[in-house]
C-alpha cells in the first residue's frame, strides 16, 4: 500500500469519527463531562493520536482561565471498552485520572483580558503541565471564550491534524461546569 492511501485512509478514520459525535455528544445529554469523552475520541489511535492534550478556556469578562479536560495516554481508559456505551465507568475513570485532575484545577486570571497572546498563554500552560514540545490551536467560541487546545501527538509523522480544528468546533457545543 502506498504511503499516500495510508494518509487518505487515516483522513477517512478521522472523517468517520468527527461525523459520528454530534449523535453521542447529543446521546450524553445532561452529563457534566462531556467535554472528557469528546476529548478522549479525539486523542484516540483512530482519530489525532495524541499522546497529552489539555483544553481550557479563557473568559475576560469573568476573568479567568480555567482547565476542562486532559487526556494523556497512559491514563487513557479501556481502548477495548466503548466509552460512550459506558458512560458511568468512563466517567468514575477520568475523575481518577492524576492528569486530567490536574488540568482541571488549573484555575487563574484571564490572560485574554490582560492582552496576552496565545504563544505566551500556551508556554505557561505547558510549563505547569508538563507539556514537552506541546502544538495547540486557539479560537474564538461563543459568550467570549476565548479555546485552547495543547497538544502532543505520538507521532508526528502521522496525518497531519488538518480537522482538528473541526473536531474542536464540537467541544465547543458541550457545556463547561
């Protein structure tokens, strides 16, 4: 098989997954986490094979820089076990999980609303995470949101993370508590 039917078919993989969680982001109605599991899909082998990735968000108008979710890979839950046909252990998992523990009690003063830019926002979210040599996208959400996403892919010769971005547009959906 030749290197480029490799990328069209990992493309497809990616296509199917973004294409398949509005059904289960709807399906989880309710929940307080859905964040983790959009998040979790993502960083998947079958989707952007993160190793480490870590959402936040900041609001200027309520000054604060808050942590979402985290995902990092050897915390990762059952890959064998459908996450989204096990919601509840999912869940128990991720409120164990030392790494998206820690994301989520990032907590400070907005950096948006004191006219940092993304560069120097994500350099100090890495630092405090343990990021390496994190990649991230940032944009604009709706209540003035201002997302972040840092991340490590485990390979870095994969499919580049063209949807990513679209993948991020679904978090953006899912309500934050």
């Amino acid at each position: 098989m030749k290197h480029t039917e490799l990328l069209e078919g990992k493309k497809q993989k990616i296509v199917e997954v973004l294409s398949s969680l509005p059904r289960k982001i709807l399906g989880l109605h309710g929940r307080d986490n859905i964040v983790e599991f959009v998040l979790h899909e993502l960083s998947r082998q079958e989707c952007f094979d993160l190793s480490k990735a870590a959402y936040v968000i900041d609001n200027p108008d309520f000054d604060c820089l808050k942590g979402v979710a985290g995902f990092q890979s050897p915390e990762a839950f059952d890959l064998t076990c459908d996450i989204w046909a096990h919601p509840d252990s999912f869940s128990e998992h991720m409120k164990k999980a030392s790494y998206n523990t820690a994301v989520r009690c990032l907590n400070r003063e907005s950096c948006v609303k004191k006219g940092a830019q993304d560069e120097k926002i994500v350099q100090e979210i890495a630092r405090d995470l343990g990021f390496d040599h994190p990649s991230f996208y940032a944009w604009n959400m709706k209540n003035n949101n201002h997302g972040i996403l840092l991340y490590e892919k485990n390979d870095n010769t994969a499919c580049d993370c063209d949807y990513l971005l679209e993948g991020l547009g679904l978090i953006g959906f899912c309500p934050i508590f």
